[in-house]
C-alpha cells in the first residue's frame, strides 16, 4: 500500500480513539455512562488498533527496520497511555478534567514527533 493509505487509516484511528476519550470524559461518573461505555470502548478499541497497523505499516514503507528511532519509541509510549485513559476514568470519574486535558496534549506531543521526528 502506498504511504498515504496507510497516513489516511493512521489518522481515522487517531479520531477514533480521541472521540472515545471525549465521550469517556464527558460520561465520567454519569449514570448514562454504562449506556454508552461500551459503544465508546469499542470505538477506542478499533481506533488503537488503526493507528497501531497503520503506525507500523508507515514504518515499513519509510523502511524502518532494526532498531527504532527515539521519536518512534516516544510515540508508543504516549499511545500506551491514551490507550489507558478510558480504563482509568472509568475508575476514576473525578479526574476527566485532567484526562481531558492530558489527551489535548499528549495527542500535540504525538504529532510533533511524527513530523519533525527530533529523536
């Protein structure tokens, strides 16, 4: 697949998983949330999974292989977490403010590693 498919699914899954946290925000400590909880986790999950198979589908066009440049591992570190934050709201409802606010800029970090790669 050319790179640019593979940057087209990259991004759906990055909308994904950022409208899950959304609704996980919003529907913290709601009664609706367990309405609505398990729609928001199955978009969380598939859009993981996008960026995760594009993420690494890109690597392999730009032929990446061996071992991984600092800005990729950085990248993976900050999916792990946005990959968890819906977890820990659902445990943790008052801290949706902070969630909020950690997606807003772990979500920036992500995308100034990916283009100007400075690792």
């Amino acid at each position: 697949m050319h790179i640019t498919v593979y940057q087209l699914i990259h991004v759906i899954g990055i909308a994904l998983v950022v409208q899950a946290l959304g609704a996980a925000v919003v529907l913290a400590g709601s009664d609706r949330a367990a309405r609505w909880y398990r729609a928001s986790m199955i978009g969380h999950g598939i859009g993981t999974f996008l960026i995760l198979l594009a993420g690494f589908g890109m690597l392999a066009r730009l032929e990446i292989t061996g071992a991984f440049p600092g800005w990729v591992w950085v990248k993976l570190g900050i999916w792990v977490i946005v990959a968890a934050l819906p977890f820990l709201l659902r445990r943790r409802p008052n801290l949706a403010s902070a969630a909020w606010a950690l997606t807003l800029v772990l979500v920036a970090a992500a995308a100034t590693m990916a283009i100007f790669k400075p690792l």
